[in-house]
C-alpha cells in the first residue's frame, strides 16, 4: 500500500476530504468517474466553489501529495478507502445503495487484510452492517478483525468545508473490535476531536442531524402560509414569539432545500413505525414555491401571469454558494412557466445563469428572492430593483433579505424602507 487514504467519489463532499487530507501530509488518492472531475483537478482548478480550497489545491499539488484516478481498483493502493458516494432515494421511498455496491464489486477482487473502508456519505441505517456482511461474504474476511470498516457521516454545511473539518466532533461507528480505531486515523489527523460509538447510532445521528433542521425550518414556513391566510405579518409573529422569552427559537422562513435536507428523511421514513410526519414536513417546504407563486399572483392588478415577466433572484439552494443540487428555484421556475410567464432568473455563484441582475429585473412585473446571497443584503441592491422593475412591481421574498419586512410588497415602497 504506497498510499494512505483514497477518497472515492470526490464531488462537493469528497473533494475537499481529499484536499484536506493531502494537506495534512497524508498521501491521498482522489477516484471519480466523472472524468471532467479529475481533469479540474490535474489542472489545478476547483470544478465547484468552495472557500478556501483554491489554496489548498496549490499546496497539495506542489507537494506531490494529491493523485487522481478514474479506476476504482486504484483505491486499494491506499490502507484507507473513504466512500463519499451518492445514496440517492427512489420515488417510492426506498434507499438506492447501488453506487455503494457498484463500488463494494469493483473494489472486492482488490482488497486484502489491513484495508479500512469508510462509509462518509449518508446511509440509511443498518447500511454499515450490510458492507461488512457482504465483505465477509463474498471473500471471508473477519471485519474488526483484519478488514475494518465504519460510518463517519459528514456533518459539515455546505461552503464551511475548511472552517468546520478540524472542529466539528468527528463521529464514528465502526464495526467489532478495532475498525473505530483504525477508522479514525486519518480523521485524526485532520485535528477534529473524535466521538467513537456504534455503527447504527453513528448513522441515526447523521440522518437526524438533518432531520432536526428540516423540521425547525417547516415551522415557520408553515406560519409564513398562515399568515398570509390570516393577514398577520410573519415577521411580527416570530419576533413576538422570540423576544425576551425563554422557551421561543423560532427560525426565519425561506426556500428550505439542499440535497442533504430535502432527501436525508426518508432514510427514517422507509421503515418507520410512524409514517408520514416527516412527510408532511417535506409538504411544508415543497409547499413554498407555490406560495409565493400564489401570493403575487393575488397582488398583480390583472391576478395572470400570461405574459408577464417575473424575475427569480437565486438558482442555488442556500446563500453564497453555487450548489444547484435539490434546489425549490427550479421547481419555481416551472410553476410559473406553466403559468405562461416569461421567466428571467440571476444567480451571480450559479454557472447555469447566463443573465446579469439588471437583465433579469428590468421590466418585471414580480421579483421573487429564491436565495439569499450576502451580496444582495443591502439597501442599494433593492433601490436598484425598483429603478428597474415596471411601475408597482411585486417583491415576494420569503428571507426579509433586505430586511423590508415583509414577505410580499410593492418594490418601489419597500425600497423606501430597505435596511442601510
């Protein structure tokens, strides 16, 4: 074994691992069948953002310490194998684990005592077991014993890669007697404090990890939709429910998103004994697109669409990132294509949008805050809306990204009084 780790699936989640681990001096070798992937980095270039690694990525290549392959079998060149694969859901809420067995198939004929394989991306529980199973399966090795393998989930926010790796409690979950232990290396090297426990409890703790935003975030999106049946302010609601009061915590509403959230639950609800509560919390954020659609739809004079240009600010799923995965914009978009609207949209991280914000926004009759990018939160950004957006413009942001207030308004009186 002429290496230490390879990470295998480097995208969004694996490639900054492996640039991570190179930087700590770890020989590493990154594995991806996209091969646009490996020629970025061959290049020297991040194929996505993410801050920090631009740097990271020239260290790494001038030291030597970063390989590419777009062989699989290559990963049992290194003692540890970390699988940062897709774990997709079907539409049926069933687990789709075919990229990790793909992989598992590959890898079998390679692998020999004193591998290490771990599990990064989020499974469904029980998955840990079933890898370990089929390795002593298909070739009788005794994992804990002389293969090991373990779950150490992922729990770093998107665009936070290099601020959280090193801080944030390393969980992991390894199976028999030793695969914790050998698991943990190369996360130790990365300086993060480790929390060794089961299997089972280290992938409930990631699935829930998601679970727990996602449902924190239903609520005041489902009180966003109550206010405007009720004709209550949103935005007053929660700061009365907040204000001074022990036991209040209510988060802001938005377009609720992501890969990791809008998926991550129905690795519970496949085989849950309580069916359907975390289903209705999904309703609740899939549920916002419509919203809005519906809420300028009732404040433009003629109540159509038929025509009209609607500008959408934001194609990624969360602020200052150019991450289009799971995002509500697209869904969106749609409902109002299929409204005959003429649709404009901007995202200035997106590599998708090919218009400027002042093209997008000129002359729309509505302007729908789908993201909410740092560099839109400021006044002069909404004064420039509504010098061009048409006369008595429609403003739906569901983030109070300019502070207005407000969920819906008139752009050219919220410019008024936008925060400074």
């Amino acid at each position: 074994m002429d290496l230490d780790v390879a990470v295998v699936g480097v995208g969004r989640v694996g490639l900054p691992l492996a640039l991570a681990f190179a930087d700590t001096g770890l020989r590493t070798l990154g594995v991806d069948v996209n091969t646009a992937i490996i020629a970025a980095v061959d290049d020297g270039r991040m194929p996505f953002e993410e801050p920090g690694a631009e740097d990271v990525m020239a260290r790494v290549k001038a030291a030597g310490r970063l390989e590419m392959s777009a062989d699989v079998a290559q990963a049992a060149r290194a003692r540890h194998i970390v699988l940062t694969l897709g774990t997709p859901s079907f539409s049926h809420i069933e687990i789709d684990v075919s990229q990790i067995r793909s992989v598992l198939d590959d890898l079998l004929p390679h692998l020999r005592e004193g591998h290490c394989l771990v599990l990064r991306s989020t499974i469904a529980p029980g998955t840990t077991e079933f890898v370990a199973g089929y390795l002593e399966m298909q070739r009788g090795f005794t994992v804990g014993e002389d293969i090991f393998v373990a779950h150490v989930p992922e729990r770093i926010a998107a665009s936070r890669f290099f601020q959280e790796i090193s801080t944030l409690p390393c969980i992991v979950g390894g199976i028999g007697a030793r695969s914790g232990e050998v698991a943990a290396e190369p996360f130790v090297a990365l300086g993060a404090p480790v929390v060794q426990t089961t299997p089972i409890q280290a992938e409930l703790a990631k699935i829930w990890t998601n679970i727990l935003r996602y449902a924190e975030f239903a609520l005041p999106n489902r009180l966003m939709m109550e206010c405007e049946q009720y004709g209550a302010n949103v935005f007053d609601v929660i700061e009365l429910i907040n204000q001074d009061y022990p036991r209040g915590g209510m988060k802001l509403p938005g377009m609720t998103a992501g890969t990791c959230l809008r998926k991550d639950f129905t690795f519970s609800e496949e085989r849950s004994s309580a069916p359907g509560m975390l289903l209705a919390v999904s309703r609740v954020h899939e549920s916002v697109p419509l919203f809005l659609v519906d809420g300028v739809r009732r404040r433009l004079p003629e109540t159509s669409f038929r025509g009209r240009k609607i500008a959408v600010l934001g194609l990624a799923f969360k602020s200052d990132t150019d991450d289009e995965r799971d995002s509500l914009s697209f869904k969106l978009i749609r409902l109002l294509e299929r409204d005959l609207a003429l649709v404009a949209a901007h995202d200035p991280h997106s590599p998708s949008s090919t218009l400027t914000l002042e093209e997008a926004v000129a002359g729309a009759d509505a302007v729908i805050l789908a993201t909410n990018h740092s560099t839109w939160q400021n006044a002069e950004t909404l004064t420039r809306i509504a010098e061009l957006a048409s006369p008595g413009a429609v403003l739906a942001d569901p983030w109070n990204t300019f502070g207005q207030h407000t969920v819906f308004g008139d752009v050219a009186e919220l410019a008024g009084r936008a925060i400074p």
